[in-house]
C-alpha cells in the first residue's frame, strides 16, 4: 500500500513476457461503417489499415465507442474525444459529465451544492450570466440543461439574466444555430413575463470565440471576453436571431466561426457586460473547451492576452474542469472522480511512457488518458511531447495535419529504446471530418493511415507490439442519414453534410512481432468497448490488470 491507500503493484501475466515495446496509436474520430461515397475512410487509400483489418477476427475486431459503453446517457449519444479517451485510459466506465449534469438537475441536487450558493450570493444585486455552448449536441452542453438551469437560477431568486451564447454546428449540422437561438430567445421571453430580466447578451462561433483548447490561440479566449466581458465586438445587433441570420449570410461562415457580436439596447449600449458583483457560469460540462475561458475567469495573475477590465465576479464551472489545477474553485457538479488509470498503474510498475499528439489533440493522450488530470505522474519515467499545431485555420487547408511529425517522434521513441509505452492521438480523420470538406478528409485519412505505417515500421524494427484504435466516428460517416439509412436530403434535394462524430464502433488492431505466439481477441466479449482497451494494454505490457478494471480483449491460447 502507498500512502495514498491504493496498492499500485499488478500482478504478473502468467503467460506474456515483459520488456516489449508496445505502441498504443490512437485515430481520431476513425469509426467503421458501410463502404459508400460518404465513407472518406473506405474512399481513401488506407493499405495499412486495410491490411490490419485482413487480421480479424483474431487480432482485429470492432469495440463501441458511444453511449453508455463510454458512460454518456442513452444510446443516441454520439462518442466524443473526452469520454473515448477517458474510458481507453481509465479501464473503467464512469457516469460523465452530461449524466451528472443530468442527475443533478433532475433531483434538484444542484441547487443545493456549493457551488450554486457560492453564484446566488450575487443574485441580490448582481446579474447571472450563463457563457455556453448552444445546442443539444450532448459533447460540450445540452440545450435542456440550460434551460432547466435558467428555469432552476430564476425559481432561486435570480432577477436578471443573460446568456452569452457560443452557436455550434459542429456536434450538429451546420446552420441549426438559427433554430436553437429562436428556443432560448423565446424561453427567455416566457421568463420575462416572469418579471425576470432575461435576454442574451452576446454569441459568436465556438471554434472562433471561446472554445479553443490546449492554449493553441488565446486570440479565441480574448475574442469571447472582449464580447461578453467588455461588451465589446465588431458586430452589434438589437437580437441574436437576427445577429446568427444576418452573419451567416456571409459566404464564408458558419456556425462553427460565426463572428462574435454582442447585443445592443435602443441607445447602443451592450445589454449585458460582466460587471463588478456579477455572477458568472459556464455551463459546458466537457473540460477542454472551457480550461482556458475560466482561467481567464478565475486567474488574479494572467498574461494571455490583456484583459483590460477585471471584473469582480463569483464564478462557478458547471463542473470543476481540472482536477489537478482545482480549476474553477467553484462548481455545481462534482465532475466524475476518474481515479487509478492505467497510465498511473503502469508508471508505478516501471513502465517508461512517451506520448505525444499536436496540440489540438494533446491533451487527449494526456489529460483525457489520465482521467482528466493535466501534468505527469512521475517525470522521471514520462514524457508528453506536443506538437505545435496551426493555429487560425480551418483544418480541410492543411489535411495532412502534422500526422507526419507525430509519426516521427513516436517512431524516434520507438527506435530509441527509452520507452515502454509509446502513445500517440492521430487527429486527421476527426479534425479534418468536423469541416466538412468531404476531399479534404480524404486526403487526412490516406495522411493518417501513413502515420500509423510509420510507427507500425519502427515497431517492427523493435520486435515490439503495436494496438491500434481510435476513441469515436466521424470521417467514415459525412452524410446525415434518415432511419433506413440512405443520405437525408434537405427540402432542396440537397445532402445534409455530417460534421459531426458518429455512433459508430471503432476498430481495434494488435500485431508485431513481440506480440506471443498464440495471443488473440477473445470472442467472449462482443460487447467490448473502449474501456476494455486499458486491461489488454496492461496485459501487452505483461501485468494483469486490477480486478475492477473491464475485462481484457486478449486471451492466450496453447497451439
Ligand atoms: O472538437 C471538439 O471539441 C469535439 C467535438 O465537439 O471533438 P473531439 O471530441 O473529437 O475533440
Ligand atoms: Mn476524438
Ligand atoms: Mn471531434
């Protein structure tokens, strides 16, 4: 037993030999669906993929990725990079952020934490401002729970409200936003005749205001605060469906890059600047979209851009989104207590770990994989390596990413013999497939399936073992489909592109030449989703894996 109570020790696998190079390769948003048009994967040239796939059913085979295998709420849920990665990392399926959020609004519970006391100290005199994404895309926020939110803050005594909204179409189709502005706009006038004071009060595209990640472009983060903190942005309009309408008029925006605007009185005035005294909440339950925006909330010492005004505020997240940093201090839901990760297991039993991704992915193999937790479990035996990324640019200009450059670092690990483990995120098949760009996401997958050749080659060279996989859908699904599964066409005959991820199942490969003799997948688990990755992991890396992780993929067989 450590001093933190928990046995780090696991057992040895009574079969698999330790000191393998094992390479953990993840391909981001790479699900398995029906060969078709739409399907960028099967229409790209992918020879390495393709050959790990001959492999079935014994060294390939499908896992879920969505819904309640990776602990979201229903079966309609789509999978996500959080909840994917967690679960891979993690072995363990824990209720995520949207079902907590949920679980807490429906009982009430919410409204009770310290966290919503902490906010409602200013409702006397102060205004709520709820910042968020606005749509039901259930990967970031929920449009329900915002509006059971509003309902719950104004039955709490809140007198005036306003929301400072983020339009989606990335986790939705593309121009949804207008509809989802017209629900709130008019839940916002049944409050009104409440007597509350409830409007929104600014808006702008969640990939160019707000909601970066990673620290890739804090010119995001200082576009939203300009808006809604300042009350300041380059477009004013007397309503936001007007604002949405009117912006997206423009050929060359949408939903995901709207310019921010704020919301203007008959005299000219911003509606709702955050202002000394206020309350302020961010109601996204995911954590990466939101560390930056509350550090700039939250921080007395902050250089990432100049806030011009500090104002005196009570913030709370909806959930805390950094367990290690405690940031926020203040939460309305306790996030999920993603604890004993694989990650910390093995750097406890001497495995020597490197991973790496680009910086719009980093965190994936890194603060996802460690059930949310930024920094390193022991720096003497990890290494994080990031790749910067491009910053201010829509990803279907540069396809190839740097799929490349994260290749070469995993293969020099490899090659260099320092590392056990050598994990990386491979970003092209989501990022590119979140555009849109049907030709573009082409060219990320054969980008992608290049990657992984590079890394399989070095671990051939090695004699090391190589699992391959991927945390949810999207490039192998572009189209919106209707219930029988042909492409929904609009009321013009048009497809509907898809840029969101999919509910579909992701492959999983194992190979090289360390893997033993006579290791295959069990055909005992068709059910298996990503949390069973974690235990087969620990299994390559010759220990077993805790009792209460989901079982192992692999089994050994005598032949
Ligand atoms: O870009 C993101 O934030 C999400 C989609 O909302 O994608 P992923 O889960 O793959 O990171
Ligand atoms: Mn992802
Ligand atoms: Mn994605």
């Amino acid at each position: 037993m450590s001093s933190s109570g928990v046995s780090w020790k696991l057992e040895d696998h009574p079969k698999l030999p330790k000191g393998k190079t094992v390479a953990v390769v993840v391909l981001d948003g790479w699900g398995e669906a029906n060969p078709d048009k739409y399907n960028c994967i099967h229409v790209a040239e992918t020879p390495t993929m393709d050959s790990l796939k001959k492999g079935a059913p014994e060294k390939w085979r499908l896992v879920k990725a969505h819904g309640k295998a990776v602990g979201l709420p229903t079966e309609d849920d789509m999978g996500n990079s959080e909840v994917g990665h967690n679960a891979l990392g993690a072995g363990r399926i824990y209720a995520q952020g949207a079902k907590l959020v949920d679980f807490a609004l429906a009982s009430g519970k919410i409204y009770e934490g310290e966290g919503f006391k902490y906010i409602k100290e200013c409702f006397d005199k102060g205004t709520l401002h709820l910042i968020g994404l606005l749509s039901d895309g259930g990967v970031h926020s929920r449009l329900d729970q915002l509006q059971l939110l509003l309902k719950g803050a104004s039955e709490n005594c809140a007198k005036r409200i306003r929301v400072h909204i983020l339009t989606d179409g990335r986790d939705v189709l593309d121009g949804t936003s207008v509809g989802f502005v017209e629900t709130l706009e008019n839940d916002l006038l049944k409050l009104q005749e409440k007597g509350v004071d409830a409007q929104i009060a600014s808006g702008g595209g969640r990939m160019y205001v707000t909601m970066d990640r990673y620290e890739n472009d804090w010119g995001v983060v200082k576009r939203g605060w300009d808006a809604q903190v300042l009350g300041e942005a380059p477009h004013k309009f007397r309503s936001a469906v007007e604002a949405v309408k009117k912006l997206r008029e423009d050929p060359n925006v949408n939903d995901q890059y709207l310019p921010p605007f704020v919301i203007v009185d008959e005299s000219g005035k911003p509606v709702g600047p955050i202002l000394d005294g206020d309350a302020v909440v961010t109601f996204n339950f995911r954590a990466d979209r939101m560390v930056m925006i509350a550090k700039a909330l939250e921080y007395e010492d902050f250089d990432k851009f100049d806030r011009v005004r500090v104002p005196k505020i009570h913030y709370a997240g909806m959930l805390q989104y950094d367990g290690e940093l405690k940031l926020p201090k203040h939460y309305l839901v306790d996030p999920p207590e993603i604890e004993r990760t694989s990650g910390e297991y093995l750097v406890h039993n001497g495995i020597r770990t490197f991973a790496c991704s680009e910086t719009v992915k980093f965190g994936h193999v890194t603060f996802f994989w460690n059930g949310n937790r930024s920094g390193y479990f022991d720096a003497s035996m990890e290494e994080y390596v990031e790749i910067p990324s491009d910053a201010g640019i829509t990803f279907n200009v540069q396809p190839k990413m740097k799929a490349l450059e994260i290749a070469e670092k995993a293969r020099d690990a490899i090659l260099s013999r320092k590392f056990d483990q050598v994990r990386v995120n491979l970003p092209n098949g989501d990022m590119v497939g979140h555009t849109g760009d049907i030709e573009a996401t082409v060219v990320a997958c054969k980008a992608a399936d290049e990657a992984v050749k590079m890394i399989l080659d070095a671990i051939e060279q090695v004699g090391g073992i190589y699992v391959v996989t991927a945390d949810h859908g999207n490039a192998e699904d572009m189209v919106k489909r209707n219930k029988s599964g042909q492409p929904a066409l609009d009321k013009n005959g048009n497809i509907q592109v898809l840029t969101s991820h999919t509910l579909q199942p992701v492959p999983i490969a194992i190979g090289g030449p360390g893997l033993m003799h006579g290791v295959r997948f069990r055909s005992d688990v068709p059910d298996g989703g990503l949390a069973n990755v974690a235990a087969t992991v620990m299994n390559l890396h010759a220990f077993i894996a805790p009792s209460d992780y989901e079982p192992t993929l692999i089994e050994v067989v005598d032949n």
